[in-house]
C-alpha cells in the first residue's frame, strides 16, 4: 500500500498579499538554564515566546518546527545559546527574521540588614532576542520589587507616612555582559527600600526607617534609575517603568522614561 503524500497547506499560495510581521507560538513552558553570579548557574522554568516573519504569498508557517527546535536544544536553553536557536528558526522556517522571548523566575540569596537572616528572593527576568537577517539585537529585562514611601503624605501627617510595595520594571541593552544580580542591586537603590523574603524584628525596624528616612515618588525612583543607567558605560539604552500598588488609594501610581538611541561603541 502507497503512502499518500500529505499536502503542506502552510506553504499553499495566500492571494491578500499581506506580509505577517510576528507568527509562531506563545506561553511554551520549558526548563533553562541561566548564569548565576554567585553559584555559576541557576535552573529555572521559563515561558517561551518564539516567532518568525511570514512573506505574504505564504498561507501559515509551521508551529510544531518551533516546539522541535526548542526541544532539540533540551537542557540548553541559555543566553549563550539564543543566538544559534533563533538562526536554526530561520533556517527551519525560511524567515528573514525570528524572535525570542523568555520570561523567568530568577532567585537570589539576600541577606537581611540586622539579623543577617538569609532568604532567597525572586525578581522577574527576561531575555528578548531578534536576529534580523544576521543582525542581533538583545534586550535584558528585570522586574525589581521595591518599597516606597510618599514624600506628600510625611510632609502632611502628623505621625508617620503611607508606604506600599512598588515594582520598578527595568529593560537594558549592553556592550559586555550584564549580571543580574548587579541590575537588580543598581535598581533596588532607586527606591525608598529594598525588599526581602525574610526579616527579623531588628530588619524590620531598619528597612521602616530606612524607608522614612528616604521618601520617593514613582517620578523619583524612575528619575534616579535613569540616572545610574545612564553613568553605566557597559549599558547602551534602558526603559524604567515604575509602578507604586497605592495603600490609600484604589488605583496605582505609575511613572516610566527611556534614554535615547544606543550609545555607538
């Protein structure tokens, strides 16, 4: 018995000549591995993002070559590796350019400011990679949890202050190597305090003074990122979004900015 050859439908002519700019597969779940400072690596589990352009005389692409390419990189899944990942994306599928976006939990071992209590901390990473033709463009990305305390309201109140946990979003672009834990460090000074997973009645003593002693606004702490971002010669462009989740109010407060153009060098 002959087999029957299967039609591709994907590749079977489009008339509307409409080009596709992103298409591919969202949301994959999958182990990677990533550097750490102080430990060499860190296993994690990512979300993946992986698209690719799509002429527009083509129907559709191939969605299972993305989930094969992933898997045959198993257990490689790296920042070193995106680049070979996202070439075998455009050679597998024919594109010009391909995407990559993995979106991670990041944990790092902090040590609180009194007691000296060790905790593991985590912070919201992601690497965005886009080999267009055989350009490479690379964006790191940290979402750094902050407290900050309102400069309005201990200028105005008789006793105290209101304060409420913030989340200062940070993406970078850079010449050498980045560590994340160094950004998250750099970030962490841009509010009001840092935060931890774990304090005793000393810690929690100081990081409320601490607070006190150094209210900012969501304008300030996007302000001073700014600031340390762009004395960092390493880094070549930023975004900061802050946002601050209001303790009196039902909505948040919410600032961002973004340098320039690349530095060239």
């Amino acid at each position: 018995m002959t087999s029957k050859v299967m039609p591709d439908l994907q590749q079977s002519r489009d008339y509307r000549k409409i080009p596709i700019q992103k298409v591919g597969v969202k949301n994959i779940s999958y182990p990677i591995v990533v550097q750490d400072k102080r430990k060499k690596i860190q296993h994690t589990v990512a979300t993946v993002d992986m698209y690719v352009d799509l002429p527009h005389q083509f129907k559709g692409t191939h969605m299972s070559r993305f989930v094969e390419i992933l898997n045959r990189h198993r257990e490689q899944v790296a920042l070193d590796r995106l680049e070979v990942i996202l070439k075998e994306m455009q050679q597998k599928l024919g594109a010009r350019t391909a995407h990559l976006r993995v979106e991670f939990p990041y944990f790092i071992d902090k040590i609180a400011p009194v007691s000296k209590a060790r905790s593991l901390m985590e912070y919201t990473c992601e690497f965005d990679a886009c080999m267009d033709d055989t350009l490479l463009d690379f964006v790191l990305g940290v979402k750094v949890p902050v407290t900050s305390l309102c400069p309005c309201s201990k200028e105005l109140s008789r006793f105290g202050a209101h304060n409420q946990r913030s989340i200062i979003s940070v993406k970078v672009r850079y010449r050498d190597f980045i560590w994340i834990e160094d950004l998250v460090e750099l970030i962490e000074q841009c509010g009001s305090s840092p935060l931890y997973a774990l304090l005793k009645r000393s810690d929690e003593k100081y990081v409320t003074e601490q607070a006190f002693e150094n209210p900012r606004f969501v304008e300030d702490m996007v302000r001073e990122a700014y600031l340390r971002l762009a004395a960092a010669e390493n880094i070549t462009w930023f975004s900061v979004e802050a946002e601050n989740f209001e303790s009196i109010h039902n909505h948040s407060a919410y600032a961002a900015v973004e340098s320039g153009l690349p530095k060239k060098g």
